[in-house]
C-alpha cells in the first residue's frame, strides 16, 4: 500500500479525528461520561425494540 493509499484510507474513517479531536477539546472524564450515558441509551433503546406491545 502506497503511502498516499494509507492516506486516503484515514481520511475516510472520520473517527480517528473525531475521538482526537473531542479528547483534544474536552477531559477524558467527560467523554467516558458521554460515552457511558450513549451506551446505557442504546441499551434502554433496544429493551424498547424487544417490546411486542402494538405489534399483534
């Protein structure tokens, strides 16, 4: 892989900039607390995808 290929390949993956770019600008404390609060949402979102209420 060409130097300029491994280039193009992270500039298309945004989250490396992104995860540098937020840890850059905010504490680690405060994105694990993003990142806790986003996951337990995901969590209680799928409980509710589960739920068979209304699909009968």
């Amino acid at each position: 892989m060409s130097e300029e290929e491994k280039t193009e390949e992270q500039d298309v993956d945004p989250r490396s900039y992104t995860d540098k770019r937020v840890l850059e600008e905010h504490s680690r404390e405060q994105v694990e607390r993003w990142r806790r609060e986003a996951f337990e949402k995901h969590r209680r979102w799928m409980e509710v995808m589960k739920n068979n209420y209304g699909k009968d």
